[in-house]
C-alpha cells in the first residue's frame, strides 16, 4: 500500500471520529484496530458526554462553570488553555455527532435530557440508550465510518495489532540540532495469522485507550493494554501525568461490572454492613465527591474489614416502581445475569482502575514530542484532566482533540513537534530503559529474567500502584518490575510487554512525586504539593535516546 495521509491506531470514539473527519475532508486515511470495531473501551461508557448547550444556559449553566469543575475535578493541575478550549467547544461536537447519527435522550418537552453527576455544579451530562451512550456514539460512529469506507473515502483494518512504531531519521527537521531528528513515518503491524507488515503514512494518529487491564480489578475491556502509550515511549516521546490512575468506586465485587456513577447522580447512597452511610462524614458533597475521594472511602471500608453497597432502592422509591429499569436498562440487565436486582436491594462494590488521566504528552492540536506522531483520547495526556478526570469529561475530551488533530494536521510530516513550553509546564526527566542495569546486574551474578505472567503483574498493580501508595511498596514493586522479562511473539505477548513498559513509567512517577493530589494518593506523603510560581508542577518521563528499542525501523533521508 503507498504511503497513507494519516494512519489512526485504534477504533475507540477518538480514532472513528478522527477517521470520519479526515474522510470527509479528502484525507487518504486508514483506520487500523486490533479487535472489530466496536472492541474499545468507548463502547462501553455508561455515563455520557458533557457538555453546555442553550437549555443547560437557560437553567442557569455555563461553559465556565464547566471549566471551574473541571479543574476542581482536576485538583488545578490541570491545563487551564486546553480545559477552556474542550469546554467551549463541546456543544459544536455534540451537533456534529447528531448530525452524523448519533440520537441522544430527550425529555418530556424533547429538549436532550441533562443529567448530574460526581462534582458537576448542574445537570450537563448527555446521555444516550440510558445507560449506553459510548454504545450508542461508537455505533453512530462505526456506521458513518463504514459509509465512508463504502465510497472509497476510508480503508479499514480490523484484526490488525500494531507492534511498532516506524522512524526515519531525517536531517532537515531541525536543522539546528546537532543529530537527525527521529521522525514517525508509520507503523509495524501483526496481523491475525501472524503475518507482519509496514505501513508508511506521513503522520500517526494514536487513540488505542487506556491500560485498565494493568490492573486485577478493572472496569475495561480486555484491550485495555496501553498499546499506544508503550509504543509511543519505546520510540522516544515523552510520557506525561503517568502517576494519576482513576479508581471507579463502584465496580460490583464479585461480579465484575461497573455501576455507573449516573446511579449514585440519581440519588443512591453507598453504605457500610452496618447499613450506614459513611460518604456525609468524608465530604459534603457525599457520594457525589470527586471519584478519588470516594475511591478511598471505600478502600478504606474495605481495608479494615468491612463491606460497602450500593444502595438505590431509596431511587426506586421516589420515583415509583420501574424506574431504574427504565434509566438504565443496561445496567438492570447486566446486574440481573450476576443475580443483582438494583431497585430492591443494595449491590456489593469496590473501586477499580477505571481511567488514565496520564499518557503521550501532547499540545492542543493532538502533536507530540515526536514529529509525525499525534495521540487522541485516553492514550494522550492533553493536560485537560489534570490528577483526577472529571466524570464524562473522557468521550468530550476524545471527540474535541481528535478533530483538532485532523483540521490542523500539518502539510509536512517534518513540521516541529510540540514543544516543553511555559504553558504546557511539564518537567521531563530522561530515563534509561527502566530495568535495563538490573538486567545486566542478575545476568552478571548468575540470576535469569523470569517469564512475565499476567496474572502477577496485576497482582502487583493492585497491591502497589492501586488507591494508596507508599515509597516502599513502589520501591519494592519497581525492584519486581525489573526482574520481569516478556519474550514477544503473538498479540497477547506483545500487549503483556506494553503493560509492564508502562508498570515501570507508572510506578516510577509515583515514586517520583511525594506528595498526594487527586487520585496519586501517597500514605507516607499524604501532604499537598506547593506551587512554584503559581503552578503545580507536571511531570513527564521519556527514554534517553541511547536507550530507545532497536526494534524500530530506521533509515536516513538524503
């Protein structure tokens, strides 16, 4: 295949809305996903999409007011540019998806139906199938998308994994560095039957999602490995906020599904085993506080012993018999398969990684530290979510700068990358290969790598990298890490290979920031950081370039 315009990794809302755009603007694009299309973490989110339109202004909203929570949300590490530009530009995207065919929920008076959720001042989260908006909007989305591909406007690949990134060192991109710059000219990819093959396009677009699987309890779909994230790090780009991991508080143990927060938004409670409510003592916005804030509540709950639920049958009540079934009928159904009925009796929960405020760092047109390489969507840190995400805050935030990422995508491949300026306010620190001298240290005295099994990185997130943290549980965790080995072949060994990359970058940056903020909750350091000059600082890690996976494809340009 020649070489493409702009090749999208991943089939999650950021790369089919990213897919759509640039085939209607005449862009040769190809839509590459490990899985079928529907396969992402998007088709799976139950809450909504926010955003402010003329009702919720009448009712007294505002774009501002969504900004103000969302830095709230964020703990003000947050980047205030790019939280004013997805807020303001929310409603625009809302009509560009209802113009594609997505068909939100109305109310009585046919206005779209607004509903409350964790730390939102007012009624602004969109909602679609009740409970089953990431459903809706990705089927809206795949169906534009297969019309486009229909007209000889899109290529798609499914079942295609991308394994790497490909690099041309080119000397003409900065002329005044020292060395050729390292430029993302297209990817490697794994096909279903194990064949390989390489696929040229003058600009990579990531949207692979998150790596929730990282973790033993989680709210995402196996193919949250954290692809995008791992591949754009091994290439050389810079990482940034990869200590912030969001706990949803109410996945249903045991069982394993999630219970939206939109349910806790209609006025369920959570409670002890004592049948008592514990989230009036913690916060005063109670079981409607900032999700790292119930989070712990809950961890702490269960810490000492104890057992927490998930109480709506006060919902049903007031709302009459029905209700709940009616709001969310995904939901009900799913819980009712585990043997769950939630207008009847309360529902046991636990916290679970739900969502990555961390990824490749990028500016507010998707570029990142790597010419030719744009990230959308979970895999990309925009600076938007600051330490903790704002709820419905992740499908705006992926629909906003994936468009902006195909309207300004620049002519020339070689065009400058994003720059560490005042405004982003990240500090890199440039790290060798995490585990590469310990390698070398147990091969010296004898001791061999061991085979990385799933199973026990999970284990070891859970316990280390999960709702608290301590130094000596990262120290200890990063000193397992490194006696890790993954031996690549297939997809699953690929993704296991992903997941530890970015275990060590993870606990790495945790270490790293003694202090606690948003959902980096640290015991030993449980302290707020201080701002220098006005503003929290921002971490960001990338691989030195002596260090960077010989794997990658590489050739210099004449």
């Amino acid at each position: 295949m020649k070489s493409a315009d702009l090749l999208i990794v991943g089939s999650g809302v950021a790369g089919l809305y990213a897919a759509l755009t640039a085939a209607v603007r005449g862009l040769e694009v190809v839509l590459l996903t490990k899985d079928e299309l529907a396969d992402s973490n998007s088709w799976y989110a139950q809450g909504g999409l926010s955003a402010v339109g003329p009702a919720g202004v009448a009712a007294g909203d505002s774009i501002a007011s969504h900004v103000a929570d969302t830095l709230t949300a964020g703990a003000h590490l947050n980047d205030a540019h790019a939280v004013a530009l997805m807020c303001s530009s929310a409603w625009g995207h809302v009509q560009r998806l209802v113009d594609a065919g997505a068909l939100f929920d109305t109310n009585a008076e046919g206005q779209l139906a607004r509903g409350l959720e964790a730390a939102h001042a007012h009624p602004r989260i969109l909602h679609a199938g009740g409970d089953a908006t990431g459903k809706h909007l990705a089927s809206a989305l795949i169906a534009a998308c297969r019309a486009q591909e229909a007209a000889g406007r899109l290529i798609i690949r499914e079942h295609a994994f991308v394994t790497e990134l490909l690099t041309e060192h080119h000397p003409y991109a900065n002329p005044a560095a020292e060395s050729p710059a390292t430029v993302v000219a297209g990817v490697r990819v794994l096909g279903a039957g194990g064949t390989i093959e390489e696929l040229e396009s003058r600009a990579v677009l990531l949207a692979t999602g998150g790596l929730g699987r990282l973790f033993a309890a989680t709210t995402n779909p196996h193919g949250a490995t954290g692809d995008g994230a791992a591949l754009a790090y091994r290439a050389g780009a810079v990482l940034a906020d990869t200590e912030f991991i969001q706990f949803h508080p109410t996945l249903v143990s045991p069982g394993g599904f999630m219970v939206s927060e939109a349910v806790r938004g209609e006025g369920a409670t959570l409670i002890n085993e004592r049948g008592e409510r514990f989230m009036q003592a913690i916060h005063p916005d109670a079981e409607l506080a900032p999700r790292d804030v119930v989070a712990r509540a809950i961890h702490a709950v269960r810490a000492k012993g104890g057992t927490v639920r998930l109480d709506a049958r006060g919902v049903e009540a007031r709302h009459g018999a029905g209700f709940l079934a009616r709001r969310f009928p995904s939901i009900t159904t799913e819980l009712g398969k585990l043997g769950y009925d939630l207008a009847s009796e309360p529902v046991p929960v636990t916290p679970a990684a739900h969502y990555w405020m961390g990824g490749v760092l990028t500016n507010d047109t998707g570029a990142s530290t790597l010419p030719g390489l744009f990230a959308a969507g979970e895999s990309a840190c925009t600076g938007v979510h600051g330490a903790n995400r704002l709820a419905s805050n992740s499908l705006l935030e992926a629909l906003v700068f994936a468009w902006r990422c195909v309207v300004n995508l620049p002519a020339d491949s070689m065009a400058a990358p994003m720059t560490n300026n005042a405004r982003v306010n990240v500090n890199v620190t440039r790290l060798s290969a995490a585990g590469d001298a310990d390698d070398v240290a147990s091969r010296a005295r004898g001791e061999a790598l061991r085979e990385l099994e799933l199973p026990a990185l999970q284990e070891l997130a859970q316990a280390h990298l999960g709702v608290e943290r301590t130094a000596q549980g990262l120290r200890a965790a990063l000193a397992q890490l490194d006696s890790w080995h993954v031996t690549t072949g297939d997809r699953a060994s690929h993704e296991r290979a992903n997941l530890l990359t970015l275990a060590k970058v993870i606990a790495e940056a945790a270490l790293g920031r003694e202090n606690s903020l948003g959902a980096h909750y640290r015991v030993d350091a449980a302290g707020s950081p201080q701002p220098v000059n006005g503003q929290l600082l921002r971490y960001g890690r990338v691989l030195d370039p002596a260090t960077i996976t010989s794997n990658l494809r590489t050739k210099t340009l004449v």
